[in-house]
C-alpha cells in the first residue's frame, strides 16, 4: 500500500509535535531553514511531502535526536499501514 494524503498528514503532524516539544515555532524554524513559513506549514498540514535530505535539515534545524526523529516516524508509518 502507497500512502495517503492521511498517512501525510499524519507524519506531518508528529513533524509539528517534535517542533513543538522542542520549543520552537514555525516562524523559528522556517528562519533557521531560511524558508517561508509556509514551507513547514504545508509538510506538516500533509500538503507537502519532504525527501530525505529535507528531512534531515529539518530536523537538524529543530535540533532533535534524528535517529530518534526517523525511528518514531519508522513507528507511525508502521501504524498506518495496518
């Protein structure tokens, strides 16, 4: 099974719980990525996807474990494919 505009939006928004938890804003973020702030708003919304290397900037922008980071999005792809 491909993913869904759903499994999007859902690994977007545990994206936006890392952020979050990290204490750092959209606006904060999309400064640090040097993006607009419509850039984080729409992967995390599901309307936009990042490859990889994306990934790995933004979540070295946020300043989370990204082991951890990709280990936990592994687990919530994992959930939505059942």
């Amino acid at each position: 099974m491909w993913f869904t505009p759903k499994d999007h939006k859902a690994l977007g928004a545990h994206l936006a719980e890392v952020r979050t938890k990290a204490g750092v804003s959209q606006d904060e973020l999309a400064k640090r990525l040097k993006k607009p702030q419509s850039f984080i708003s729409s992967y995390e919304g599901g309307q936009r996807r990042l490859d990889l290397l994306e990934l790995i900037k933004v979540i070295g922008a946020i300043g989370a474990d990204a082991k951890k980071v990709v280990r936990d999005l592994v687990d919530v792809a994992a959930r939505l494919d059942r």
